[in-house]
C-alpha cells in the first residue's frame, strides 16, 4: 500500500507556499509571493487588502490541493501572524477556504519544524547542525543532530530589516551597516540565551534568501531543485553575492540570473542576515537545503498517522 499524501502550507511574512507530498515524492511544490507582513513591523497590523491578496492564493492552493486525494492538511503562520494583533481578521477566511485553522506556531515550534524538515535527508554524523531559516519578519535557528537541543528566534528578516533599515536605492553603506549590526547583535543575545548554538560546527540554510543566493552564484536562468538542495555556498561566495546585489539600484538587480523578480528588492535585507550569521560564527560555508518546515509539517502529519494506525492495532 503506497503512503498517505499530505498537505502543507507555510504562510510566512513575504511568500506563501504548498507542498503535497507522500513523504517521499513531491506531487506539488509552489510558492507565491504575498508580503502578508508589509507593514506589521510599524502598525502591528494586516493590512486588508494584503490579507485579500493572501486569502487569494489559499484559494488557488484549496483547488490543488482537491486535485490529490490527501489525508490531511496543516497550514502555518509564522512571524506576520505572531506580530499582527487582527490576525484572527486572516484566520477566519482562511479557516473557511481550507478547512482547517491555521496554526500559529511560536518561534521555537517554527525552528524545531524547519529543523526536521532540513534535517531528515541529512547523516547525524554530520552534525551537530546549526539550522538558520532567514524568513520575511524573522530569523529561526536551530541546534542539534537528531533533535532539536537549542533554538531562538529572533525579529530580523528579509522585509523586516528592509523596511527598517534600507530607505535608498541601492542601500547606502550606513544603511548596510546599521542592519548587519542589529542582525549581530541578536546573535549575541541569542549565543548569551542558548550558548550552544555557537559550537554547531555545519551551518544549514533554508528559505528564498539564501537559495537566491545560492541560484544567483550558480547562476541559474531557470529554477533547477536538484542543483540547489546540498549546494554548499562558501562564505566567500554569499560576500560576492552581497556586494553585487547590495550596490546595484533594484532595476538592475532584478536582472540577475537566479534572483526571483518579486523578491529583488528585499534580497539585500535577507543577505544582511546571511552574511551577519556567517561572519558572527565563523562559517566558511552553508549547505543550502530546499528541504525546510513544509517538509516537517508533512512528516508531523506521516508520524501522527502512524501513531494512530500502531494505536488502532494494539486496541484491535
């Protein structure tokens, strides 16, 4: 008997994504740029008309997802959902386009799901893993082999710092600075919280800012999974990209092959962030993973079904 397939839905601050999968094999994977957090970080609010924009995709992803005979469905909302207080004005529409309710995950639950996730094709012998998903509103890192041993999250993100920080086009160099220097000095909370964060010796990078910038190095005119999930970006790589992304004006930058077009103007907030984290610990490359918490989210369904058919069996 072939494995149940599943649905999972990532609503983030800057994109909205889908994945049905078995587990094994990928039936869908899509994502669609949203920006659900335009704004939050100032009025810690949804703006109406970005939730409309929002509930829009969840319903392209309702009619996919009805496509495949799925087992279940688990959607997650992540940092513009934490920070917003009218979240529920998003959660009641979504719940009736879906059929379930979103899931507000807090930071930690967010970085142990992008931790399984990244880490299930991975050999534990390899690590400790230190896992880092560079969202929209926030930062996600994870420690550990097997499992999660220590987490933070911390409120720097692709758009969070973009709109906080980068008021030029191209970014001005203060501008640069000052975002790397609040990124760092998150870390330095975060290795004073969770101090083994700082010995993981493998740096693992999940989410569109650093798959960008491994696609931008590598130079990809199309999006080629296979060429990007285990790609290892040495720290040398991810500077040059920084630099060249950073000092173009955004009509330019767009042009880069490898860069998605909607997220070209706040791919130099998210490298801020890339490039903070590898210059505070001391990383000579990442290994960009395209495996991240939509993988966890289908493999929490997989172990929850096969926890409740072992039940069933030993009631029978």
């Amino acid at each position: 008997m072939s494995p149940p397939t599943f649905a999972a839905i990532d609503c983030g601050t800057n994109s909205v994504r889908l994945l049905v999968s078995d587990g094994h094999t990928q039936a869908v994977r899509l994502m669609r740029i949203t920006r659900l957090g335009q704004g939050v970080d100032a009025t810690g609010a949804l703006d109406p008309a970005v939730i409309e924009r929002t509930l829009a995709v969840l319903r392209e992803y309702r009619a996919e997802i009805d496509r495949h005979d799925v087992a279940g469905i688990r959607m997650a909302a992540t940092s513009a959902s934490r920070d917003a207080a009218n979240r529920d004005d998003f959660f009641g529409p979504a719940t009736e386009i879906l059929g379930v309710r979103p899931e507000l995950l807090s930071g930690a639950e967010e970085a142990a799901m992008s931790f399984r996730g990244a880490t299930a094709d991975l050999d534990p012998l390899d690590g400790p893993f230190l896992v880092v998903d560079i969202g929209g509103g926030s930062t996600e890192l994870a420690v550990g082999s097997t499992r999660v041993e220590g987490s933070a999250s911390i409120q720097v993100g692709c758009v969070r710092m973009t709109e906080k920080h980068l008021h030029h086009d191209p970014p001005r160099p203060e501008e640069l600075a000052n975002c790397i220097a609040e990124v760092t000095a998150h870390l330095d909370d975060v290795v004073r919280d969770v101090p083994i964060v700082a010995h993981a010796p493998r740096l693992v990078g999940l989410a569109g800012t650093i798959t960008n910038v491994a696609a931008v190095e590598i130079g990809l005119r199309e999006y080629d999974r296979d060429a990007i999930h285990h790609f290892r970006l040495t720290k040398a790589a991810a500077e040059d990209v920084f630099r060249t992304l950073a000092t173009e004006a955004l009509a330019d930058r767009v042009h880069n092959p490898g860069l998605e077009r909607e997220r070209a103007d706040v791919i130099v907030g998210g490298c801020c962030v890339l490039v903070a984290v590898m210059r505070f610990f001391g990383f000579e490359e990442c290994l960009v993973s395209e495996a991240d918490i939509l993988d966890g989210l289908i493999l929490s369904q997989l172990a929850a079904g096969e926890a409740a058919a072992g039940g069933h069996d030993g009631s029978a």
